[in-house]
C-alpha cells in the first residue's frame, strides 16, 4: 500500500516544477494534516513560503501550482483558501480502494521498509546480585515495544541485555559468599540466596565497616580479573542466582532478549586503551588514563575527562560501553544502535558517543542514539517506594496489578450477574493486570516523569490498556451476536456512505503512517494515542450506527470497518507487548 502523504507529497512536488521551474525541485511541498476537517484532509502551505522568493501574491502561487496539479485520482477537486492553502480531501472511492488493499493484507496495508536495517536495541540491563528496579521496568518495557516495532517494519533487530555483571563490586560480594556460603562453591545446587538484595547490602555494610573485608575483597577482584577459576566459579553462581530472578520477570512480561553483559567486553578494554593512545587522544590526569571532552566543562570551564583506565588499572562503565560500541558495529554490523535507558544517562551516553566519534568508531551511516526516559514516581508525586521508604520489588509490584485487576473482574461479573470459569478469571486478570502497566508506561512521553497509579491504569475509561481491550472485545462480540465470520469478508466491497464511515476509515488508514513515525523518532506514545483516538472514534461510530441492523451492501462494508478496527487494535497492541482476549 502506498502511503497517501508520500503519493500528494510527490504530486506536488511535481506541480512546483511543472509551475515554476527546475529550480524548484526538491522544494517541501509543506504538505500536512488539514487544521479543520472542515477544509479537507490534507493541506499545502508551500505558495506561503515562495511569495518572496517568486515575487508574487501567495495565492496567485496557489493557483499556478493547482493548474499543474494532477491528484484527480486521489483527491476531489483541490481549492485555494485563506492567505494561500492548498486544501486538499480525499475521494471516497481512493478510500474505499485503499481499505479493501488494507482488508486483504495480514500486515493491515503495512509494507515491510525498503531499507532494512541491523538495529540493536540495548534495553533493560539490571545489575547482578540487585534487584531489578522500576527504572529497569521503563527500560524492559520501551525497549521490547522499540524492538517489536523495528522488527514488524522489517528490520533485523537484535535485542541485547548489557547486563551489569563484572566491576569491582564482586569483590565483596565473592568474598561475602564464600564466607557466609561456604558450601555452595562446592556443592551443586546450595545456593539458595532468596533475596539477593539483602545479600547485596550485607556484602555492602561489611565493605563499608570493616578495613580486613574490604583488603579480602580487593584481592578477590584481582583473582577474578586474572581468571582464577574458583573465583569465577563463585562469579558464575552470583550471576546464575540473579538470572533465574530476572528471567521470572521476563517470563511475567513475554520479554525476549539475548544476554550479552559488561562483562562479555572485558577482553576487548585493552585494546581500547591502546588504540585510543595510538590515536593520541588519551592523556594521563592524575594517574588516570582519560580521555578530554569537548563541550563538557567543570565548574572552572575546564574541559571534563572521560575516565578510560583508573589509577589501580581497572575500567570503567565508559570503557566497556566503547568496547561495545566497536564490538557492535565490527562483529554485528549494527548500523543503528539504541540505548533505552533513565535519561540520568544521558550524558554518560553523549560523552561516550563524542570519544566514539572522535576516535573514528562510528562508521560512516551508523547511528547511536540515547533513548532516554523520566523516573516513576508515587501517587504523592515522590520517588516510587513502598510505605515504609523501601525501593519496591518489580515482582511484587506486578503480582500487585495482577490482583487488583483480579478484585476489578471479580466485582464487575458479580455486577452483571455472571459466573465465569477460574481459567477465565486467571487469564483475563494476567492480561488486564500487566497489559495495563505495559500500556501506562508506553503511553506517556518517554521523557517525562510519570505517576505510577494502580487506579488510573485499570481503569476502564480514558487513555488505558482497559479502555482498548474493551473496544476489541466489543467488536468480538459483534461477530457473535451476528454469527459473523469475518475472516469470510475479505472480497467483499466497502462503501463509505456516512461522515461517520469515512471518519473511521480514515482513522483506520492512519496506521502505517503511525508506525513509520516511531521508526523514525522511537516514541511508541505515538501509538499509543493513536490507538486510543482509533477506539474513541469506533466507539462512536459504533454508538451512532447501525451495523448488523443496517441494510446490505451497508452492512458489510461496517462489519469490515469492525473488523479492522480490531485487527489494527490486536497488532497495535502486540507491537506494545500486549495480547488481546476475546472476551472480557
Ligand atoms: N546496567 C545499567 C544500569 O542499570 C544499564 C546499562 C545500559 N546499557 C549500556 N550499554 N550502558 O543503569
């Protein structure tokens, strides 16, 4: 399916040089959505933009590119309005063509790009040995929609977990466990931390407190660094341990993603160091192997270091990132790699990104971008925490979605007088429940904070997974209250008879268009809203209509308008990361 925009783009284009010259080629049609549905679809606002460059009135310009303007099969006759726009609307019939195409696709009229890229998508990464945390929760979330929607457009995307698994902070922690665990480097399988956050901070607390523990675990950290097997083996264990909790919440969530963590780069540091002095561009700074930025200065406006190789030798978070990056773009031939995380980084990244740059890392064409996103904050506008100050387990916080949509099911069933099988109950409040802090996450701007509230998301009403879950489940009904198969209506015709038809056709036609948006920029509120209004206008479509009660060949052509509805709204949905039920 040709996408309308792209076709009026082109035709107008062509009209500017048919009009005004060669000169003009390559001019920005200024093409965009019309401000009033009023005027049409689709407006031009190029004749505002050449006045002064063609010396003439803007609406005169109007009128010379309209004589050379052929969309007659597009569009009905365009007209000129106001100072100078280039109304334009669509023929009912062009959109009658475009959603049959649209109806007898499985990919809703959406082509596969025609310029399939090797996408990387780094998200969620936690640390070993603590607890995944909610930021992590944005990460997993944002970067599996990211990816999901990379990979329907066609591109070649692989999802990397750059897990925090190697650093000095091991030290203390092999030590910790060798010393409270003496076992479990012996035995198989007696190793059961339970909590590992709490065997993080008391690993922690004797660090801190303790001067021979922290002289131990300095010592472990050479042993793990040189590769003495013991000490790796007791590495291996903490890791397998934190493993098994992050794959739990992957599990809850249907995230995949292939681990690939820090500690995957540390042979290649090294080499960094090395070529980065090669290139001249590593200065020795108090002992430190540093890198000097540009456009990042201290207080006193001196340029800032980016620390490569610490005094004792060791790297840093930086080091490996630059590792990854040469890593990325030589071995996995990555040509736009994307990093999902807390915009807290953004610097890091950007600095990180500079030196890349710098030392000619960044093959020509390979885009690195940050996608960075706001913290989650408690309904008292505070950092997330439980009531007593505590950070608050990913696991326990999704358990809790899942039983307060349980509480929403069970009340609205007894309201309407139904009794539902437990299968039923389980799965529907799963769905809803994760479904719902899926879609909270995803349909706010990335980049600003949001307020985490279990009340807002399960709602049924407004901007929630609830509200389009219930749309689609509404079309569902439709077909079994008609006995309609609508997997049967596939050749039949679709006539747009009513404002309110055309309206959601259109709605309908906005999907593709949607999607190479978020390509582009990685925002998946974008779908988000889109979703949203496209429920809102079937809503009313469905409210004002009449559909199985209209007079044929009308009542066909609604049924498709119903079914692709919710065919958009099911692979909306699943480029979200969530399923749809068919009933509710
Ligand atoms: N482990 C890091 C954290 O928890 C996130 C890693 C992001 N990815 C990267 N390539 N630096 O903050």
């Amino acid at each position: 399916m040709n996408s309308t925009i792209a076709l009026l783009h082109d035709r107008l284009s062509a009209a500017l040089v048919a009009a005004f010259g060669d000169e003009l080629a390559g001019t920005d049609p200024v093409l965009v959505p019309a401000s009033n549905p009023k005027f049409g679809d689709f407006q031009a606002n190029v004749a505002m933009s050449l006045a002064k460059r063609l010396g003439k009135a803007p609406r005169a310009i109007a009128e010379e590119i309209l004589q050379h303007l052929d969309v007659a099969d597009l569009c009905d006759p365009p007209e000129v309005a106001g100072p100078g726009f280039i109304n334009l609307r669509l023929k009912t019939e062009y959109l009658e063509a475009q959603l049959q195409t649209m109806n007898q696709s499985d990919r809703l009229g959406v082509e596969p790009t025609k310029h399939p890229k090797r996408a990387i998508v780094d998200f969620s990464s936690p640390n070993i040995a603590k607890e995944m945390h909610v930021g992590h929760l944005r990460s997993t979330i944002i970067g599996d929609s990211i990816a999901r929607i990379l990979e329907f457009l066609g591109h070649d995307v692989l999802r990397l977990n750059h897990v925090g698994d190697w650093g000095t902070q091991f030290g203390m922690l092999i030590l910790h466990l060798r010393e409270a665990y003496p076992d479990a480097l012996t035995t198989a399988n007696a190793l059961a931390l339970g909590d590992l956050t709490t065997f993080y901070k008391q690993a922690k607390q004797r660090f801190d407190e303790d001067e021979a523990f922290r002289e131990k675990s300095r010592l472990e950290v050479v042993e793990l660094q040189s590769g003495n097997p013991e000490t790796l083996s007791a590495w291996n264990l903490l890791c397998e341990q934190s493993r098994l909790a992050f794959q739990e919440i992957y599990e809850l969530l249907d995230i995949c993603i292939t681990e690939r963590g820090e500690s995957f780069y540390n042979p290649l540091l090294a080499g960094v160091v090395e070529d980065l002095e090669k290139l001249g561009l590593l200065v020795e700074d108090q002992g430190a192997k540093v890198v000097f930025l540009e456009g990042f200065t201290n207080k006193e406006g001196n340029p800032l270091p980016l620390i490569i190789q610490k005094t004792d030798g060791g790297y840093n978070y930086a080091t490996t990132d630059l590792a990854a990056i040469r890593y990325r773009t030589q071995q996995d031939h990555a040509d736009r790699i994307i990093y999902v995380t807390d915009a807290g980084q953004a610097n890091h990244f950007a600095q990180v990104f500079q030196v890349a740059g710098r030392a000619g890392w960044i093959p020509e064409g390979v885009e690195l971008v940050h996608v960075p996103f706001g913290v989650v904050q408690g309904e008292d506008g505070k950092k997330f925490k439980t009531r007593s100050g505590e950070t608050i387990r990913l696991r326990d916080l999704l358990d809790e979605a899942i039983a307060r949509s349980r509480a929403d099911i069970e009340a609205r069933l007894t309201e309407e007088g139904r009794t539902e099988s437990e299968e039923f109950k389980a799965h529907l409040a799963k769905t809803v429940g994760i479904g719902a802090v899926k879609y909270a996450d995803l349909s706010q701007n990335r980049t600003s904070n949001y307020i985490f509230s279990y009340d807002k998301m399960l709602a049924l009403q407004g901007n929630t997974a609830p509200y389009m879950l219930y749309a689609y489940v509404r079309v569902q009904g439709i077909s079994r209250k008609g006995d309609i198969d609508f997997s049967n209506l596939g050749d039949r015709t679709i006539s747009l008879q009513d404002e309110m038809d055309l309206t959601l056709a259109k709605a309908l036609l906005q999907f593709d268009t949607v999607l190479t948006a978020v390509e582009a920029d990685l925002y998946p509120n974008r779908l988000c809203q889109y979703l949203f209004e496209l429920s809102q206008t079937f809503n009313q479509f469905y409210d004002r209509c009449p559909v199985l009660q209209a007079e044929e060949p009308l009542r066909t052509s609604r049924l498709i308008l119903c079914d692709l509805t919710a065919r958009t709204l099911k692979q909306g949905l699943s480029l979200l990361g969530i399923p749809v039920v068919e009933r509710m």
